[in-house]
C-alpha cells in the first residue's frame, strides 16, 4: 500500500473501502460515532499512507468529499450515503414495490396507504423507526404528478408547487368547508369543480398563485423523485446522492490561469483540464501543451498560498466584490434571523404559563434557589420568579408586571394573547409582509378591540354590591384558594368601599388596604378589622400592660434609649465611680424621657425600628412599665405612614416634640392569642382614617401567601370597577366576539392590511381554546360552538367550564371589569409591536 501515488489511494478509497459498507447501509441508519470512525479511516489511509500520523491532513474532509468539478476528490460523505441508501426502501414503500419485504411492512407496521399521517410505533422494529425518521428529510424531494388523483392524499401529498397543502391550511379550515382526513385529490376537485373554495382564496390568497390540476380517467398518479438538476424524474441513487448533498459552486480556475500565463484559450474547469492532460483530448500544439501544464502548476501553487499562508499572488485578480443587492440581502437575512429568533424566545415564555390560564388552570410549583417553595397559578407571581436571560423574553415578563399594576388581573391572559399575536407575526413575515405593515396594521386593530369590548360592557354602579362581589369572585375562581371565594370576595369589596374618599370617587389607593398574614387557622378565618392589626406582641419583658382602655397612642421614631458616640469614636472608663456615674446619667436620662411622655398622658407607645442603637433597652422598658404604659417596639418604617393615617395622628422625631396634639386615641389596645403566637388589635379608634386592614389565616406559608396574592388580585378588580365602572362578561366571550368582528372588519379592508388584521382575529381565539383545552373539554368543538352561537348574535355566550358546555356568562355570574380586557389587549399588542420593530441586539460592556 505505502507504494500507491496519492492517486492511487484515491481510486482505491472510491472502488473498494467505500463499497465495504454498502450492503449494511442500504439496511441500518449508522450512528453518527461509525460514521465519523470509517471517515477517520479513510483519511489516514489518504493523507498519512496508513499512518495514523497527527497534522498530515492538509484539507478538511468535508473540502475533500466535494465533486470533483467543485474543487474536491469526488468521495462521498457517509452520512448522506446511508441516507440516499435507506431512502431507496422508503421509495419502495412508497411506490409498493413488489418485493416479499415490502409486502411484509405494509401488512404488518404500514397499514395506511399514506406514510406522511403514520404515526411510529413502539412496536416497531429498531431499524423500521429509524427508517422513518428520515421521512421528513426526504419529504420535500417527493412529488406526485396526477394522473386520476384516485391514490393520492389531498393534503398530505405533494402534488403542488406548494407542497403539500397542509402546510398552508389548517384541518380545522379543511373540516369547515366538508372535507375530511382522508380526502383524495380525486375527491378534492370533483367537489371544488376545478376551482378553489372562496373562502380559502379570502383567506390564503397565495392559492390564487397555484393552478388546480385535470384529472384523467384512463392515467394514474405517479410518484417522482425531485432532482435538483433534472427536475422530475424516476428514483435513481446518484440524483438522490446530488439532492441531499449541500449544494457546491463550481470552481472557476480562469481567473488565476489568464492572469498568471496570459493563455485565453485555457480549458475553464478542473474536469477540462484534466481531460486535456489524460490524452483523451491532447492539444495538438506545442506551446498548449506547455501552457496547459503551466496552468495546472500555478493553480495548485496558488492553492497552497491561499490555505497555508492566507494570502494572495499579487497578480492574481481578486474576484469581484458583491453587488449592493446580495449585501442587502445578506443583512436582511440577519435581521430576519433576529426578529425570529426574539418571537420563538418571547412564545415559548407565553407558553410556559398558558397551562395556568381560567379558573381549571393548572398551578405552577416554583422552587427558588434559596430553597423557598410557591405554589401558585397567578402568571405576574410565575413569571417574576421565572429566571428569563433572553431580552425579548423579559418583555413578556415586564408585560405581565404592567398588567399587574394597570389592573392587578389578566396577568396570564396578557401573556397568552402576546404569545398567540407573535405566532400570527411569525405567520406573515414568513409570508413576505413587511414588520412596519404588520405593526401597523397591529395598532389598527387594538384601536378597533378597544372600541368592541367598550361597546359590549355594561355600566355599574359602586351602590351595587352584588356585581361587585361577582367580579370579585371570577377573579378569585381561577386562584388555588378558590373554595374561599364566596368569603373573600365580599371582604375585597367591603375593603375597598371603605377607603374610597368621595372626593375623589374615581380614586382608590390599595395601600390604605393593609394585608397582614398570620400562621394557624384556615383561609376561612380571614376577617376585615375596622382599625389596626400588629403581628407582634407587646414589649412586657418588665411586667408591663398588655390591655388599655381609652388608649391614647403615640407615634414615635426616636430612641428611649442612652446616647452613644459615634462609631469610630469611644469611651474609656478608667474607675467605678465614673461607671457609677455614667449609669446614672443614663437613668436620669431616660427617667426624664418617660416624664415627658407620661405628661401628655400617652398610654400606648409605637416605636419605629431602629438601625443605629437599640429603640429601647431593659432599663427603658422597666420605666415604662412603671408607668403603665404599653410598648410595640420594632414597628417597621413603611408602615409608619398607614398607622398615622388610620390613627390620624402625627409621627414624632423627637422628645422636645411630644406633646398631646400629636396624639392618636382609640377605645382599646389589647394583645390577643391567635393561633400559635400573638397579635395587637387597635379598635375603636377615634377620627379614623380612610383605611382598613385585612387579618389572613392559613394552616400554612404556602396557602398563607397565595391567599394573599389572589386578595390582592380581588381588592384590583374591585378597584378597577371604581377607576371605570363597567363590567363585561368572562368565559372567553370578549375574545369570541372579538375575533368576529375583527373577521367581519377585515373584508371590509383591503390589501395585506386585510390580510393581517383576519389573522389577528384568529390570534384572539387563543382564549377560549385554552380555558376550554385546560378545562379537559374539546377545544375545537366549543369553540366552533362558540362561535356559532355568536354569530347568532350571542354576545355574551362563553365557556361555562364548571358545567362543561357553553351558558350564558352573565346569567352564571361570571363577569369581569372592563378595564382588565382593554388593557390587556393593549399591551399585548405594544409589546408584539415593540418586538416587530426590533431587527437586531447590540450587547454593550
């Protein structure tokens, strides 16, 4: 072997060592590990002579398997050869050859007549699966030219320029217009009569571009294979081999050839030139001869210069630069890239938290990293705590926080209807429609359902409390507490009444509504106290009192407690009469505070928490106990600002300005056992403020904190109702009717506006499939009912998912404000618009 010339070992790897394996890759789909060990072999046999010698391969294998007229040695890869192999039994399935093993896979795994709606089984054999596979690979390569169009599958077969037809109309709008799964191409054009369905051409106007077929009685349909070179034709290996290969620019050598010898009438192609130099076609003339030996010479020459040392001959002309048109394309092909690859980030966000979607949501565990565990189906919560890098994808996340804040409900549904508007993006940019159009088009149609669901609402008043508690309680159904609803829901809407100023009707703050979570009992013990809850106990380390009556509260955010120095400085105390002194000082200090305190008459003493020295000492406590008066210590900062105003009385920041004014009264300050700890209940309290304050229970942190979100979701409808006081029907009825109207607007329209505002309408049925699809129900077969029932004019009929089946949702009690449908579909479509427009990421450090 070591005395084969490079040509040699070349021939020999392309009659014998290629061949070896053929037989078991015309049956097995090698592993892509043998394959790359056969490829290792026959590279050290051509490069290193048999030698496994590392770094003698000048050229990558890949230059190397190319053909010969694209600058390679004509070998083939072994990848595609096994597939081009095993493609020829799939073409023998399809074609039903008669052969004993074919025979044996149609009767036995391939029942159907159509491979493309088989599903793989698990019984199968190893190799049949695999086999299959490759399906979708080969897919694009397999025609039908239609002869009867009695043995051809009418969606799933390519027997149009377009391929198959499934990959443009949806079964759903095949099942509409009367077909089913299994219509043939026969069946098809008997019953369009030659033409395509009106509604399809409405809504697929590229159909137009594609003629439907004749039939002919007497011919039958045929299967081709798609060559890349001879278009179509019978299955042969080699045009499979050449189809599934990537595809290779012949080489044009005359550039470096003319320049180099100045020889115009040189052969242009390796394969000429190498035809020349065999004596198959020899120049007849001396001086050819030496020219053709000459530019095979400076080829190879130039050829080594370019790989090993990155340059150029400096007489060879450089090719020509690319026109402005292929730069163009090339940067549109990124931007593209770009756009796509924020849609797929932002979708698969939306689909994360679609599962979670109406009141048979599924609930979402969220482990944390510090080890705290949340159980909840609220999507602000899930997608808060979802860690997300992509930074189209933490624009859904900041989408749901804005919901969050603009109406404190939809958070999940804003996200879901973003998720459905850029799946119909992806849609039409893959269709060729501009972003600025779609976007535009986008705005029209948020513009539009803002005024649709306006028109369907219905006005309520704040006087009305029943409605206002049905809002409520649909917010509160589709939470994990949702068995508490009839409790919490009239207790959100008694909240939120009490803190409405009638100066201001339209008006609500939530932080006048103060939630405080206190561990043991169960949801069920959840009250609304008129005056303050404090989830702690009373400082009574000195024996002091726990009950006042006719409580006279102070507000203090200053320390009963001795001096001290500044950090960096410090005392030395050098004998005991001076420390006697010092502790003195410090009890006549303090003594002297308490006077003061007591003086006003003060009884009830609040005292912020303090970050520079302790708030009080033992020694303060003792006094105050003395005193009888009742100290909380440690009371947060934030909520200095709601007990003031509850209390309506005044904080105070220093001794020099306590005084009786600046007090707060209330007829009684007691601690109370609950559960496994203490509280602080302040009631009766005298000029009380506009604010009210909620006591939780759970039998858990878990239950305990999703109780809190979903009152805090029930208390943001109850005050989206008083920013806007019109309530609309739930149970996807708003997206339905939208979806119709959009539907009905966009023939009203014209051009690719028409085109992208019908598709929008689709985008809305999200909803309803969802609530449906959560709920275990056939999704396509309410929602068809759905809209059905509002096209008969309808417009409150929606998915009934306790009952199964499709109600009036009004007459059920499911309602929900206005402003939680506006604004969600006006963010979701800022926020789609926002990522259209974006067509590329700059990472800046």
């Amino acid at each position: 072997m070591k005395q084969l010339s490079f040509g040699g070992r070349r021939q020999l790897i392309i009659s014998v060592l290629q061949s070896l394996q053929l037989y078991w890759m015309a049956i097995y789909v090698f592993p892509s590990s043998v394959i790359h060990d056969l490829e290792g072999i026959l590279r050290v046999f051509l490069w290193a002579e048999g030698d496994a010698v590392q770094g003698k391969c000048r050229i990558a294998w890949s230059g190397v398997c190319r053909p010969r007229d694209c600058g390679g040695l004509g070998f083939k890869r072994l990848t595609i050869w096994n597939r081009v192999l095993i493609t020829k039994n799939i073409w023998d399935i399809l074609v039903a050859r008669p052969t004993l093993w074919v025979a044996w896979v149609r009767s036995l795994n391939v029942h159907s007549s159509n491979l493309w709606v088989i599903r793989k089984s698990n019984a199968w054999s190893w190799v049949l699966r695999k086999m299959m596979d490759l399906l979708g690979v080969i897919r694009p390569h397999i025609k039908v030219t239609i002869g009867d169009g009695r043995s051809t599958h009418a969606w799933e077969d390519s027997w149009l320029d377009c391929g198959p037809l499934v990959s443009m109309i949806t079964y759903r709008r095949i099942h509409g217009q009367g077909f089913n799964t299994s219509t043939t191409v026969r069946d098809f054009l008997d019953v369009c009569g030659g033409a395509w369905p009106s509604d399809w051409v409405d809504r697929y106007p590229n159909l137009l571009l594609h003629t439907l077929p004749s039939v002919e009685d007497e011919a039958t349909d045929m299967v081709c294979w798609q060559s890349r070179h001879h278009g179509l034709m019978q299955f042969s290996v080699k045009d499979a081999y050449n189809s599934l290969d990537v595809h290779y620019d012949r080489f044009p050598w005359t550039t470096s050839v003319k320049t180099t010898i100045g020889w115009l009438d040189a052969p242009l192609l390796w394969d000429e030139i190498t035809v020349a130099l065999s004596g198959q076609a020899p120049p007849r003339k001396f001086i050819h001869k030496i020219g053709l030996a000459a530019a095979v010479y400076m080829i190879w020459k130039e050829r080594n210069r370019r790989l090993f040392t990155a340059d150029r001959h400096p007489d060879i002309v450089s090719p020509a630069p690319r026109s402005s048109k292929t730069e163009s394309y090339v940067d549109n092909k990124r931007k593209d890239d770009i756009r796509m690859a924020n849609i797929k980030s932002a979708r698969s966000v939306a689909d994360a938290v679609r599962t979670s979607l109406g009141p048979k949501g599924m609930d979402k565990m969220i482990s944390t990293a510090s080890g705290e565990v949340i159980i909840t189906n609220d999507g602000a919560t899930i997608l808060n705590k979802m860690e997300v890098l992509q930074p189209a994808a933490k624009m859904l996340v900041e989408l749901s926080k804005s919901q969050d804040v603009v109406a404190g409900d939809g958070t999940t549904t804003v996200v879901v209807i973003a998720g459905a508007l850029l799946k119909q993006c992806q849609t039409l940019l893959h269709a060729g429609i501009h972003p600025t159009v779609v976007s535009d088009s986008l705005h029209k149609v948020s513009v539009k359902a803002i005024d649709i669901l306006t028109a369907m609402a219905v006005p309520v008043e704040l006087t009305d409390r029943e409605s206002l508690v049905k809002s409520a309680s649909t917010s509160l159904n589709s939470k994990v507490v949702s068995q508490y609803s009839t409790l919490l829901a009239p207790l959100a809407v008694d909240s939120v009444l009490s803190v409405v100023d009638p100066a201001k009707p339209d008006l609500v703050d939530l932080r006048d509504v103060k939630i405080v979570k206190k561990l043991g009992g169960t949801v069920d013990d959840t009250e609304l106290v008129k005056g303050l809850v404090f989830d702690k106990k009373v400082s009574h380390a000195a024996g002091g009192p726990t009950r006042v009556e006719n409580a006279k509260i102070a507000v203090i955010q200053f320390q009963i407690s001795p001096p001290k120095t500044d950090i960096e400085q410090s005392i030395v105390v050098s004998d005991y009469t001076q420390m006697d002194r010092i502790l003195k000082e410090e009890r006549t200090y303090i003594l002297g505070m308490i006077k003061k305190i007591k003086a006003t008459g003060c009884n009830v003493l609040l005292i912020q928490k303090s970050i520079l020295r302790d708030a009080v000492t033992d020694l303060s406590l003792h006094y105050l106990a003395k005193a009888k008066i009742l100290v909380i210590k440690d009371v947060e900062r934030d909520d200095i600002e709601f007990i003031t105003k509850t209390l309506n009385c005044l904080p105070i920041a220093n001794i020099e300005h306590f005084r009786a004014e600046k007090l707060g009264y209330a007829d009684m300050v007691e601690e109370v056992s609950l559960g496994d700890g203490k509280i602080v209940r302040v009631t009766g309290i005298k000029d009380m403020g506009r604010t009210t304050t909620v006591l939780v229970r759970g039998s858990n942190l878990l239950v305990l904190d999703e109780a809190e979100r979903s009152l805090h979701d029930a208390l943001c409808v109850v005050r989206c109702l008083v920013n806007k006081k019109f309530l609309i029907a739930g149970g996807g009825a708003p997206e339905i009717e939208l979806s119709r109207q959009l539907g009905a607007w966009s023939k009203v329209l014209q051009g690719m506006e028409s085109f992208c505002v019908r598709s929008f309408a689709e985008a809305l049925e999200v909803i309803p499939y969802t609530l449906a699809e959560n709920a275990g129900l056939n999704p396509i077969a309410i929602v068809t009912e759905l809209r059905n029932r509002h096209a008969q004019g309808e417009i409150n009929a929606g998915i009934n998912v306790r009952k199964g089946q499709i109600t009036n949702i009004l007459e059920e009690n499911v309602v929900q404000p206005l402003l939680v449908s506006t604004s969600a579909i006006s963010l979701a479509t800022e926020c789609v618009r926002m990522i259209l427009k974006i067509d590329d990421i700059v990472t800046v450090r």
